[in-house]
C-alpha cells in the first residue's frame, strides 16, 4: 500500500485585502482553488509557479503556520487541522532569503540555540552541528558572527538549521534563491544525498528555476492562480509540449547547399551565410530523428567541417510556458 507524506484534497485558502482607500470594502483574493495533490513517501517533489500562484501559500498550511479556508491537508496522515501538534515534531522548513537567527551570535552559537528550541538532546545536538558544518563547507566559520556571513553562507546556515532535527519531510521554499553558482550547487548536491540516505524521508521543494526542478525532482506539479495545471515526472511532463525535432549544425563556410537538399525525412530546411565570420548555419526540422546521422554524413559531401551541432528538445521551460503563458524571468 502506497504510503503518502502529504495529502492534499479540494484545499482552498482566501484572503480578505485591506480596505481601500476612502472606503470601507475589503476585496476576497482567493490563493488556493481546489488544490488536489499525493506525495509519496520519499519523493523529493516540485512545485512550479509565477509569483502568486499558491506555492508558499500551500507550504504555509503544511508546516502549520497557516490554516486552510476549506478543504483537507494532511503530512504523515495527520490533519492540519486537528494535529498540527504531530505534524511539528516530524517536519522542519527553509525559505530562500530568510535570516540566520540573531545577528551579534555566532554561527555554532545560533545552531545550538535552535537544537535547544527543538529539544534535542546535548550530544546529539552537537554530532550533528559538527557533521553538518563539515558537509556544508562552514567549519572554519563557526566562531564567526552571522551577521558578517555572506549571502550564501547564510543560506547554508538556514539548511543546516533546518536539516539537523533530521525531519521525516522537509519544505524547502526557494533555497536556492539570489545564491551564486557554487553554493546553489552545493546546496543542491547536499538535498540530493540526504534524500537518498533515507528512503523514507520526503522533500516538498518550491522554486523558480526549471534546471533545479528538472535537475532534482522524481515529479513536479506547475501551478497558477491556485490551481493545479498538470503533475507528472519532469520527462513526462516535457512530452506535453508538442514540438517540432530541430537539428541546428554549424559548418565552415560554403557556397554550394545542394548536398543539403532533399533529403529524406527533412520537413523544412533553411540555411545562413555568415561571411566575416566564415560559417554556415543550417537548420532542419526533422519528421524523424533517424535521419541526423544522414544530415552529418552529407557535411564532408559538400566539401566542409563541422563546427558545432545541437540538437532542441523540449524543456521544462516549454511545459511551463505553454500551460501558463508566460516564462520565468529570473531562471538560470
């Protein structure tokens, strides 16, 4: 029988704006829509959205911080409603951009303040400061007050605070926001290991940037305006977008295309001349995929060399575009 971490059944949350200016009335802004949604027990889980699409508005009422309109919710079978007591001692939370706790303490003095606000045992405690210290790169750093810890490292501190009570789910809200290449990396490779240490352990990750859903995530649900647009596997998901096989190859530069004409299986082809830099770019849609092989062995019959070849798929971006109607501008 399939176990599920979370459960979430026809959830809805509205809210009530503030009153408008000169007048008394206050406009209903309706943030969930009837959300259905399954996580799986040791599912590392995305959810995809534009801003105001729900995804923290859902984290919210998971973690307990926030209570649903209508509707159920439910982590570890146990209703958030009626159990939310249960569910704090079995899940932890990191948003991107929060702070590290109290700037003038150190970066050991805040860890081990936050082990004793969750009871954890001394020696515990300490073991897994120390581990995750040395995972995340932050061991020389530790006597270093955090209020002089650089973006990133501030980051890495809000993981290991969330990571180190070892939760059976954690919600990960935009962790890799505003951080640099190599911490964004580290961060990633870090949520990777410790979800395959434990089978059983669950991840529920929002974020804006399709590489990281597509790079991380067993499944992925994209999400507008409160509702629930599609969920199904990254790879799945991206056999949604029906679009056209496209072969771009740049060669040396040549005059005569005719190598390139009619061949089989070629839907369209167009070709471009760019003499200063001494290329041609050609470009095919396929109707088959089997014919790339034909398309590179004609480059040598018109007496040139390749210099590059790329092959489009679709992408995640794709998906999200296409059902959403609009892109991600901060995407990496």
């Amino acid at each position: 029988m399939t176990k599920y971490a979370v459960e979430l059944k026809d959830l809805c949350r509205t809210f009530k704006t503030r009153a408008v200016k000169g007048t008394r009335k206050k406009q209903l802004v309706t943030a969930l829509d009837g959300v259905d949604l399954r996580i799986k027990e040791g599912e590392l889980f995305g959810l995809l959205g534009p801003n105001g699409a729900g995804k923290t508005t859902i984290i919210k009422i998971l973690s307990t911080l926030l209570f649903p309109t209508s509707g159920e919710a439910k982590v570890l079978g146990y209703d958030v409603m009626k159990e939310s007591h249960k569910i704090r001692k079995v899940i932890n939370m990191v948003s991107g951009g929060e702070s590290s706790g109290y700037g003038l303490l150190t970066v050991d003095e805040n860890l081990w303040m936050f082990t004793q606000f969750y009871g954890m045992p001394g020696k515990v405690a300490r073991k897994r400061i120390d581990a995750l210290l040395r995972i995340m790169e932050l061991e020389e750093k530790r006597n270093v007050k955090v209020r002089t810890l650089s973006t990133g490292m501030r980051q890495k501190t809000n993981m290991i605070r969330g990571f180190m009570t070892d939760p059976s789910v954690i919600f990960l809200d935009e962790p890799t926001l505003g951080l640099d290449v190599n911490a964004a990396r580290m961060i990633r490779k870090f949520i990777k290991n410790w979800i395959r240490a434990k089978p059983e352990r669950t991840v529920l990750l929002t974020t804006h940037y399709m590489m990281e859903a597509d790079e991380l995530c067993d499944r992925v649900a994209i999400i507008n305006e409160g509702k629930v647009l599609a969920c199904d596997t990254p790879e799945n998901l991206k056999r949604l977008v029906a679009q056209e096989s496209t072969l771009k190859l740049e060669i040396r530069l040549v005059k005569d295309i005719r190598a390139f004409e009619n061949i089989k299986g070629v839907k369209h082809f167009t070709y471009d001349h760019n003499i200063n830099a001494g290329l041609t770019k050609l470009k095919f849609i396929l109707d088959d995929d089997a014919i790339v092989s034909d398309i590179v062995s004609a480059v040598p019959k018109s007496g040139s060399k390749i210099v590059s070849v790329e092959k489009v798929e679709p992408t995640l971006e794709d998906v999200f575009v296409t059902l959403v109607g609009r892109g991600l501008v901060n995407d990496i």
